[in-house]
C-alpha cells in the first residue's frame, strides 16, 4: 500500500507554490512602495512649500524690526518647533546670503522599525529642498529642508508586517491545499485502483470504486467496479455494492487545519481580552487574564480520561462534525463575553470541543499510521495542528489590531464551519483497527494495565519532559509573552507575530524532527536535548529582557518545544507497548495528556502569583530551571533503567 | 494533465486572494496616511490664519472689528486650491468673516462647542464625507474663547490620489499575478513530469490490456518498456491486472 499517498505527489510540487507566492509578494511589496512614494509625493511638495511660507513670514518679521539675520534669536528653538509639527523633515537649515548656518535643528529621535525598510526599499539621497527668504525683494538667506527618505516606508512598516503575515498563512494554506489537491488527483487514485486489484486478484469481488474517486484512472475504475457489478447480478443479488474503504490521513489534514487556525485565532490577545473586559470585585486584572486560559485547560483535562472510551464509541468522523456547530457557538459567545467569567466559560466550553474534535483526528492519524512511523503520525497530525496554530494566531493579531479583538473571534467562528463543511466531504468514515506492534519484553509484568501510570520511565518522561514542557507553554506563551510584551506598549499586531515565531520553529522543525526520532536518533536525545534547550532558552531571560530577547527566547523555546513534542507521545507508546497488558496505550495516552493539562493549570495558577511578587523575568527563568531540572531526571532515569536492563539480561543469559 | 491544471488553480486562487488583502490594505493604510498629512498641514495653516485674530483678541477685543479679515483669509485659502472655505467665528459662536459668501449655509452649530472643548492644543479635527475640517480656538488672555477658525478643506482631490493609487497597486497586482500564473505552469509541468509519466505508463499498459480484448488475442503485445515511480510500476500493474481478470473469469464461468 501507498504510504501516505499524498505526501510523495506534494513535497515536490509545494516548495515551487511557495516560491511563486513569495516572489508574487515581494514584487507587488517593492512596486507599492514605489507607487506610495510618488503618490504621496505632492502632499508632501505641499507640506514643504508651508513650512518655507510659515518660517519665512517669521524670520521676515523680525528683519522688518531691523535684526540682521544671523544675529535673529532663538531660532533655534523655533525650528525645532517646526520639527514638531512636520513629522518627515529631519532636518531644517537656517543659511545667510554667503552660506553661513545661521541656525540650525536635527531630528533626534529614531523611528523604531526604520532598519526593517532598509531591505525593501532603495536608500534614496536624502531629499532637500531649498527656499529662498526674501525682505523687501531682497534675497536675505535660504532654508534648506532634509526630509527623510524613509518617511513613506517607516509608515508602511505595519502594512509590510500585516502583509507579512498574510503571506505566511497563505503559504502554509497553499501547502495543505496543493496536499490535498494531489492526494485527490494522484496519490488516491492510484492507492485505490492498485488495492482494488489486489483484492480482485486474491479472488475478493466484494468492492468497486466510484467513478469521482478514481481521478484520471476512471476508465480503469470503471472496468474494474464493473466486475464486481456482473457478478454479484449473475448471483442474483441486486445491492449496491460498498466502495473500497479506504481512509488517509490526508483526509483529515484540511478540515483540521482550517479547524485550528479558527480555535487559535485569540492566540495573541485571549489574556488582554479578557483582562481588558473586567469582572466582579474580586477577579485581579491578573486573575482576569489566565482565567480563559486555566478554563481551556480545565476543560480539556476533564475530557482527558474518557477520550480512549469515545473513541471506541463514536467513530471520528461523525465525532469531528458534531464538534463543529457547537464550537462555532461556544466562539460566538467568547466574541460577544463583557466579562471575563463569561469569556472563561465560552472558552472552556469551546476547548471542551475542540478537544472533543482534536482526539478523533488523533485517533484517525493513529489508525491511518504505517507501521513503525508513530512519531511521524503524531508528528503530521501535530503539524497540521501547529500549523493552523501558527496561522490563528499571526492572523488573529492582526485582524484584532484592525477590526477589534470580539470581531476577530466571530470570523473564528465563520471559519469553524468552513473546517466542517470540508471535512464532511473529505473524511471518511470507516478506518482499520491500528497495527500493535509486538515486542520482547523483558520481566512478565502483573496487575491491571492502569498499572502502566506507575511505570518508572513513564514517571520519568511525565516528570522529565511533559510536565516542564506543558508548563512553559501554558505560562509562558500563552500567557506571560503577551502581558509582558503588552507591557512593554507593544500593540497585539506584533505581539501576534512574536507568540507566532514559537508555531512556526514547530512547524519548520516538527517533520525533520519526527523523522529523527523514528530513525537514527530516536526518542531520547530528542527529549533531553529539547527540553534543556527550552530550559536554557527560558533562564536567558534573568540575564536580558525586551522586545527582540523575548522574541529570540519564544523561537528557541519552540525548538526545544518541538523536539519533545510529537516525541513524548511516541515514547509514552513505546513504553506502553513494551507492556504486554492489553489496553496499556490508550491509557498511557491518557494519562500523559491529563497530567499534562493539570500541570499547566497549576504552573498557570502559581505563576499569578509568582508574576505579582517577583516579575514576569524571574518566573520565567524559574520555568527554565525547571525544564533544566527535568533534563537532569531523564538522563538519571535513562542510566538506571539501562543499569537493570543490563543486569536483567545478564540474569536471564541471553 | 489535468492535475496541473487543478494545482495552478489553486496556486492562483490563493495568489489572488492575497495580493486582494494587500491591495485592499495598503490602499486602506495610504488613505490614513493621506489624511492625516492632510488634517497636520491644515492644523499648521489654521494656526498661522489665527495670529492676527490672536493679536486682537490678546486686546480683549471683538473679532468682528478686524477690517481686512476678509483679505488675511483670502490670502490663507488661495494658498491651496483644495481649501473650500475659512471662517471666523465670534464668542457667540455666529460667524463674523468667512470667505464664502453664504457662510450661515457651511457652518455647522456644534463646531464652536466642540472646539472649546478640545481646548487650544487639540483644536478641531472632523472629517465628514466631502471635507476635512480643522478648527483652532482663539482665546483672550484671561483663558475666554473668543471665538475661533475653522478651515474647510475638499476631499475630492485626496480621494482621487487615494483611488488612483488603488488602482496602481491593482494593476501591478494583476500583472505579477498572470506572470506568476505563466511562471508557475512551466514550474509545474516540470515538477510533475514524474506523475504524469506514471498516470500515462498505467493508462498505456491498461489500453494494450483492452486491445487484447477487441483483438480477441491473448498474445503478449509488450513493446513498451514499463514505466515506475511514485511507489507503483506498470508492470505490476498490468501482471495485477491480468491475475485479477483470470479471477473474474473464473468466478463468472463457475457451474451454479
């Protein structure tokens, strides 16, 4: 069978789309800075033509009392004023007749962001503009204006970063599309007319193939299904025959893109939103902002347990679609909260869902898993997550900065049912059982498969990795970088664009990662070297703050994110599977995602409390050595379990 | 072929979608920035209009006795074509020199309030449908408004630049779009080569398969070489085929 049909079709072709679309921006990018320039360039001929009347009809006023030029007094001061109220003059001369700087003023603050234009746009000679001082038609000096080149470009700095934006979504759109796309056309097709055969040839004439999914092979398709057809009216039996079942994870990967871009679109601003909104006297400003975040985390521990029984009960497909309509509402009524208990119910109530939805995609991916690839499974499945994720958020700060932030989750909730309507189409609903891989253990183990939770390496991964990992997410990302950086006065759009930095390293290195801990690398290294980078990333912070340290910090930290992510579970599944007692998987999964959501809601709720005592900083560095602490159990863990490992087959002599 | 054409589709349709948004915001962005240029030079032109009523307010006179206020606004609005109308009004809030003849039908009754609540530093900042309006305040020294400017400025020259604009960004948007299409399809024709190979190599094999039939021959017809990629091979393809066909045949003759 076709491993992931869609996959071989679409890397080739995506790397091209994404080239077409960046160049498409950044040509349409240079061009419009050309066109602002000349369009704006009579309003600013104008703006310079007033400041040359207005200083000329002061300066001639006091040379009418008879006070030669170069000896006029505090004109200085009077120019800088002017400086005030013409933002692109830099700088304003005061000349004599014989070329002498009468006075003089200079701009002295530097626009912020001014270095991002630089690349864009040409460094023009600065412009100057000269006009003549007469007094009683005699020429008595010359003002000389320098305008900033960059004066068009620096106000454009937000559109550049909002088209930025836009860009990046799109082409993470592009490549699930064009997935999709060939998956349709050419790696399903195929995959099922070759199935088919291979069933028809083993002598099975139970199936066909209908003819929309047999793309450009429906000739084929056709001839085939109509075996199956003849047959079965030769026995009498008139039904219609079932299609091949055939499920791909691709099936899942659009639906649920666009399902988490719309749930992460409040990503940049949930805590400001709901801190913003108030509530009853004793709900802090603090208090306000985590509790959305702490009621998400609530609500999907809640679930956390009985995800192995609903997955056996309601088959994903139906699960997904049932999940649509009521997270669209639950994303209305965040929209439309003036409280922040309101918001934390809504919000809750939406991750009561969307986890609801996320776990049949999970399921499916799993299912839909060759063999041996678990971590590349979860890895694609957390992939398209991350993906949306880091779609969501850039896209939401950038719609909140413009439309306002409960606008911003109306058009969540549009999307949401955008995700619906493309994965009734594409998600099919009968999948196989997974593949249990059967390995040598070593000792017969006894007990209930609970038993699984007391496991010392899964203690340790729990304690080791998940724990840190999901606490600096929580606290860290979610919550302390838009506050802090809030703090700071930076608006959401950017805010946006920083927590967006921590989805796109989990998007860029989330595959290769997977691969690596499929392949040679395996899961260990991953684990620890991830975690002590976050580890390190996060103590940094004692030593530098600000915008761009943040920013910096919150990229590595996704790195480190991600080389522990997708690799926790596929580890937690290794352990669970080296168990024999039947069951242990589905409950180690369990355990490790409940104990995951815990662990953030405690790390969220300590860290208001820590932030109003000792500084956003410090609890974040005290994150770090948490994560450095967890590096530190693992590798101890790690010796010891091969310690016994050792000593155990040394015992049994093989 | 076909899944080039569905591919480019879709790279267009996201294409396009994009450069919309970048048009439409930067359009929205150059209109912002337009205006307030617009409303800073006006504010600077209002305060300078505003010095000779000053010098006579500082005496604690009326407005109204300025003489050649009609000249001094003339002079300001001739500055600029753009500018409709300036007017002065008195404490009452009446309008005592305007450089349009039917002052009464221009000024609106809340400007003067509004403008004294604003306080000197702010002024008046309103933009209506047609007009920018920007006012500044007059006060005597002991901190009383004596009345006040207020400039009327036409948009219509703003909108046309802003428009124009639009459809500069709109033009150079549409062209990169159709050279990326152009660009895009070689791209791809190349990039797929591979599975258009594989789609043909399995459709030729099942066309000699067919043949066989309307020949009624079951001699071999094996010219081609077969073709393999993306994971299938067409000799595969064609030894399942024939297998699977034996199956059926079988199956179709059995004895009830």
């Amino acid at each position: 069978m076709l491993e992931q049909p869609g996959r071989i079709a679409a890397r080739r072709v995506v790397i091209w789309a994404a080239l077409t679309l960046v160049v498409s921006l950044l040509v349409t990018l240079y061009a419009a800075l050309h066109i602002f320039e000349e369009a704006i360039a009579p309003e600013l001929n104008k703006r310079s033509q007033l400041i040359g009347v207005t200083v000329r009809e002061e300066i001639e006023r006091a040379l009418d009392y008879g006070v030669p030029l170069d000896s006029i007094a505090g004109v200085d001061t009077y120019l800088e004023g002017v400086l005030d109220d013409f933002e692109e003059v830099e700088q304003i001369t005061l000349l004599s007749v014989s070329g002498a700087i009468a006075a003089t003023a200079t701009r002295q603050t530097q626009v912020p962001g001014a270095e991002i234009q630089t690349k864009l746009a040409d460094i023009d000679e600065p412009a100057w503009i000269s006009l003549p001082i007469l007094s009683r038609n005699a020429l008595v000096g010359e003002l000389r204006l320098e305008t900033d080149p960059k004066f068009v470009s620096t106000r454009l700095r937000n559109v550049v970063l909002d088209i930025l934006v836009v860009g990046l979504v799109s082409v993470l759109l592009l490549f699930e599309l064009i997935i999709w796309v060939t998956a349709g056309a050419v790696g399903k097709p195929l995959d099922r007319i070759f199935s088919l055969l291979r069933e028809q040839a083993a002598g099975n004439f139970k199936h066909v193939i209908p003819a929309p999914d047999a793309g450009e092979l429906r000739r084929i398709a056709r001839r085939l299904s109509d075996r199956a057809i003849d047959l079965s009216e030769r026995a009498g039996k008139h039904l219609q025959l079932p299609a091949l079942p055939q499920a791909y994870f691709v099936d899942i990967r659009l639906p649920l893109f666009i399902f988490s871009t719309a749930t992460e679109i409040s990503g940049a601003f949930l805590p400001l939103y709901s801190r913003d909104a108030g509530g009853p006297e004793w709900l802090t400003p603090n208090l306000a902002a985590i509790a959305p975040l702490v009621a998400y985390l609530v609500a999907i521990a809640l679930v956390a347990p009985f995800s192995s029984v609903i997955v056996r009960r309601i088959d994903p497909r139906r699960l997904f679609i049932i999940s649509i309509p009521l997270t669209a509402v639950t994303m209305v009524g965040v929209g439309l909260g003036n409280s922040a208990i309101l918001i934390a119910f809504w919000h809750g109530a939406m991750a009561l869902v969307y986890a609801l939805a996320t776990i049949a995609c999970q399921e499916y991916a799993l299912r839909t898993a060759s063999r041996g690839e678990d971590a590349q499974a979860i890895g694609s499945f957390l992939f398209v997550i991350l993906g949306g994720a880091f779609c969501g958020t850039a896209l939401g700060g950038v719609l909140a900065n413009r439309i306002g932030a409960g606008q911003t989750f109306f058009i969540g909730a549009a999307l949401v049912l955008l995700a619906g309507i493309v994965g009734a189409r594409t998600i099919a609903p009968k999948i196989g059982e997974r593949i249990r891989q059967q390995t040598v253990y070593a000792r017969e183990p006894t007990g209930p498969p609970a038993g699984i939770l007391l496991n010392a390496r899964f203690i340790a991964l729990i304690l080791g990795i998940s724990v840190p990992t999901n606490i600096g997410m929580a606290v860290f990302i979610w919550y302390l970088t838009p506050v802090a950086l809030s703090a700071d006065g930076v608006n959401v759009a950017d805010i946006g664009r920083v927590v967006m930095l921590y989805y796109l390293m989990q998007v860029l290195a989330g595959p290769i990662v997977a691969q690596l801990a499929d392949g040679k690398v395996g899961n260990l290294p991953l684990l620890i070297g991830g975690i002590t980078i976050s580890g390190l990333a996060l103590s940094s912070l004692m030593l530098w703050s600000g915008f761009w340290p943040i920013a910096i910090v919150v990229t590595l930290f996704g790195l480190g994110h991600t080389m522990c992510d997708a690799t926790q579970y596929s580890q937690a599944i290794r352990i669970a599977e080296s168990d024999p007692r039947p069951g242990t998987v589905q409950i180690a999964l369990s355990g490790l995602r409940l104990i995951e959501r815990l662990a953030a809601i405690a790390g969220l709720a300590a860290s208001v409390f820590l932030v109003d005592n000792i500084g956003y900083d410090t609890t974040i560095a005290g994150i770090g050595m948490m994560m450095l602490t967890g590096a530190v159990i693992m590798v101890l863990v790690q010796i010891v379990t091969t310690a016994q490992g050792k000593s155990n087959t040394v015992r049994s002599g093989k | 072929m076909a899944i080039v054409w569905r591919i480019l589709v879709a790279i267009g349709a996201i294409n396009f979608i994009v450069l919309f948004i970048f048009v439409s915001i930067a359009t929205l962005q150059f209109d912002t920035i337009l205006s307030g240029l617009i409303q800073e030079r006006l504010v600077v032109i209002a305060d300078r209009v505003r010095v000779p009523f000053a010098a006579v307010a500082n005496l604690g006179l009326p407005l109204s006795t300025v003489r050649n206020a009609r000249a001094i606004l003339e002079d300001a609005r001739q500055d600029d074509s753009n500018i409709e109308h300036i007017h002065v009004y008195g404490q009452d809030g009446a309008i005592v020199h305007s450089t349009s003849r039917t002052p009464s039908a221009t000024l609106s009754q809340t400007w003067p309030a509004e403008l004294h609540s604003k306080g000197i530093k702010e002024g008046l900042r309103i933009e209506t449908e047609n007009a920018f309006i920007v006012g500044a305040d007059i006060t005597s020294p002991t901190q009383e408004l004596s009345g006040g400017i207020v400039i009327v400025y036409s948009k219509s020259q703003a909108r046309t630049q802003v428009l124009a604009t639009a459809a500069s960004l709109g033009l150079t948007a549409g062209l990169v779009l159709a050279g990326m299409l152009f660009f895009g399809w070689g791209v791809l024709r190349i990039a797929l080569s591979e599975h258009v190979r594989v789609f043909g190599g399995i459709l030729a094999a099942y066309d000699r398969f067919e043949r066989q039939f309307w020949r009624s021959s079951m001699v071999d017809h094996e010219g081609d070489t077969p073709i393999s990629g993306l994971g299938v091979s067409s000799s595969t393809f064609d030894s399942l085929l024939k297998q699977s066909e034996t199956r059926y045949i079988d199956r179709r003759d059995k004895p009830f």
